[in-house]
C-alpha cells in the first residue's frame, strides 16, 4: 500500500487557496485576496425549509458538504474555507438540526426525504450544473441514498465519503459474512458490532433522549476535548445541540432496521473517492470492503483521524482530498496521490484490484 504523508492539494492550488481567501486581479497592484463572502438563505424542500449557507464563486464548481449527528453546517468551517477559494461551497443545517425546520415523526425523516432535501439545494444553488457532494457520518449514509438514485447521473458530478456506508451496502455486506461465517468474517462483525454501539442505545425507549437533555448535551464540547481532542470553537457544538441530538435520534429510528434487514441493490455510475478515517471509534474500516461492485468509479484514501478530528481538527487535509478529487474530474490530470488511490474499473471497464502490486488506498498521516 503507498503511504504519503504530504498534505492532498499542496501541488498547484489557486491563489488564495491556502486560507480560504478569493484572489483577484487589481490593476497595478496584482492579486488582492479578499475574504470569501458568505451568503444565508433558505431553500423549501416539501413542507421544510433548510437553512443554507453560500460561499466563494457561484460560477466555479459546487462543492456541496453534508454534516452528519449530531452537528450543524458549523463542522465544515475549516473545509469550506479553504475551499470557498476556488470553489463555490454549498452547506446546509439538515432537517432537524440548526437552523432548519424539524419536522414531527419519525417518518418524516426517512432516507427518501433526507435525499429530497440534497436534490433541493443541489437545484437551487447550482440549477444548471451538477455539483459535487461530500459528506460526513449520517450526513454521509443520507448522501448515499441520493447518489444512488437513477436521477444522480446528471446532478452529481461526485461523491466524497467519510464516516457513512450506504445503509444498503451494509446490509449485503453484513449478509454476506452471516452465510460465510469465517473467522475473519466474524473477527468484522465482532469489530463492527463493537464499534455500533451507541446504535443499540439509540433504539431504547426514553434512554437516549433522557440521557442527552439531562447532561450529555451540555458537556458535548468536553467529551470530544477528551475522546478527540477537539476543543470547542464558535458554533461547534451548536446552541441548538441538545434538540438537536434527540431529534436526531429518529434518523436511526426511521432508517436503520428497515435497510439493514431488507436491503436494496443500490449501484451508482458516480464517480466516489471513499476517505476511511483510520482511528474511527464508530464506523470500522472493514465496512467499505466490497465497495467496488456497488461503486466502481472508485478512489480509496486514508487519513490518520479520529471521528470528529477529520474535519475539526484535519479540515485543510480533508480540503485537500476534495480539491484534487473535484479539479481532476473537471478536466485536470490526477495528482499523484489521487491516481495511486484509483480503484474500482479502468476506462476499458476491467476490474482494478486493490491486491494488485503497488495498489492500496491513499495513505495520509499525521
């Protein structure tokens, strides 16, 4: 497997790119970067409407970020200002979280509404081109869902994962190790079953909320100082967090049992670049194994990173992941970095192995 330790996107990168500022040009005086203006609005998807957050050119490429549970559009700062300096970044409080609308019910927060919810700022903020989805946890597993839909051939240029498997894919992957119980399959499930379990929790009457509305919301910002090292910062962990936890509870409620026990065959053509947060404590490596039938435009990457540190504590590595992936499926060759972590099908449509001598994921430390 080859192992790079240089920060992705420290090649050629616009100017202004390595602090999220925008440049241009100002007679006799040359490039003058100026912050990237950031723009508020809220855009209607079926009876909800979705806080929404515009950064950098609408004219460049969008770049759409998706957070995950229990976070606002506040966990990609670092990300989206790096890259608001050549590219326009779309975020988004999704429903139930920040400041969207939450809807009641369970229901109301199934993956096909979740997906909605993506087609709905995708159109408004980039109707006439597709844009570029990259997501985190349940942002993640949400994101999956729309990827995976027919209409995403001409409406999402790309995916970038971390942290969230398709609710489907798991559920053939975990099938998959049941009828073939080798010890290496059952040494995964053992793993994940470990790493699953505040799932569990989530699926007990009264305990999860009660646990976040008498204590746990207020000292969220100590727990990831401690788990993760990330100290608290403006907007991180939201005002709004301890609502927003046990709303978001339903997200596990509405979705997880119904696809692991009956899933889907979801394929996408889209082109995916998985990034496997190698320290997670909550989604095990192993469950991307298999990815290729499913994603065979495919690219592989790790990053030394746990859970929350990817994007608060390693956002301009994460940055740089997405820069070189976005730039090269808009016509620029491929970093190095980004070829070595091709997988999936070459243009001839053989299968790229990822046992094949000098083949593996992209390896970033630190």
């Amino acid at each position: 497997m080859n192992q790079d330790h240089s920060e992705p996107g420290s090649g050629p990168a616009p100017r202004g790119a390595a602090d999220g500022l925008l440049a241009h040009e100002v007679p006799g005086r040359g490039p003058v970067r100026a912050p990237a203006e950031k723009r508020r609005t809220r855009v209607r998807s079926g009876d909800v409407t979705l806080a929404v957050h515009e950064q950098g050119d609408p004219a460049a490429p969008t770049v759409l970020l998706v957070h995950g549970y229990p976070d606002t559009h506040h966990v990609w700062d670092d990300v989206a200002e790096r890259l608001a300096a050549d590219h326009h970044v779309v975020r988004y409080d999704v429903r139930g979280a920040g400041d969207s609308d939450a809807p009641p019910g369970k229901d109301a927060y199934r993956l096909e509404f979740l997906a909605r919810d993506l087609y709905a700022v995708a159109d408004a903020t980039s109707p006439g081109r597709p844009v570029h989805v990259v997501a985190h946890d349940w942002g993640s597993i949400q994101s999956w869902e729309a990827v995976t839909d027919p209409k995403a051939a001409g409406r999402i240029a790309s995916y970038t994962t971390m942290s969230g498997p398709c609710l489907d894919h798991m559920g053939h992957w975990l099938r998959r190790r049941l009828r073939r119980p080798t010890p290496r399959h059952l040494l995964q499930l053992a793993s994940q079953a470990l790493h699953s379990w505040y799932i569990y929790v989530f699926h007990l009457p009264v305990v999860a909320p009660a646990a976040w509305r008498l204590g746990l919301a207020r000292a969220w910002g100590t727990v990831l100082r401690v788990s993760e090292g990330v100290a608290p910062r403006p907007g991180h962990p939201h005002t709004t967090i301890a609502s927003d936890a046990v709303r978001g509870i339903l997200l596990y409620r509405a979705n997880m049992l119904p696809r692991l026990l009956r899933p889907r065959p979801r394929p996408t053509a889209v082109p995916v670049q998985v990034v496997t947060l190698t320290r997670d404590r909550f989604v095990s490596p192993a469950l991307t194994e298999g990815l290729e039938e499913w994603a065979p435009n495919l690219w592989r990457r790790e990053l030394s990173a746990t859970h929350w540190a990817a994007l608060l504590r390693k956002g301009p590595v994460v940055a740089g992941m997405v820069r070189e992936f976005v730039t090269h499926l808009e016509g620029a060759p491929a970093a190095p970095a980004l070829a070595r972590a091709r997988h999936g099908r070459d243009d001839a449509g053989k299968a790229e192995f990822p046992d094949r001598p000098g083949a593996g994921p992209d390896r970033v430390g630190g």
